[in-house]
C-alpha cells in the first residue's frame, strides 16, 4: 500500500474513528473533545509515518553487496 493511495485514506479514516470513539466515549474529562481528536489525529500520523518507512525501500534497484 502506498502513502496518500485510495487504500491508505481509507485506512486512514477507519483508524481515525476507531481511535476518536474510543477515547471520546471513555473519557470522563471535560475536554474529551479535544483530548480524542489529537489522539486520533496522532494515530493517524503515526500510520502514515510508519508507512512512509514501509514503503522507502520497496523499489530499491540496488540491494545491499553481499547481502547474504
């Protein structure tokens, strides 16, 4: 899957809402609001992030010397 793909946004929004229920619903604070969307929008970057250094090495014409 590649970063900003058809695939990743959806991703993307399913992690969102999981993450933004999960912390709104269980949350008892009277900034609940606020505290679940940072933490869903962090879930988010952190996804993206994370696909980013997925992807970085998959069309790497050059493999290490000796790699065995």
């Amino acid at each position: 899957m590649k970063p900003f793909g058809k695939n990743h946004i959806i991703i993307s929004v399913i992690t969102f809402v999981i993450l933004f229920l999960m912390n709104y619903l269980g949350n008892d604070l009277p900034d609940k609001l606020q505290r679940a969307s940072l933490t869903a929008f962090a879930g988010v970057v952190g996804l993206t992030i994370g696909l980013f250094i997925l992807n970085k090495g998959k069309n790497d014409k050059t493999p290490p010397h000796n790699f065995d």
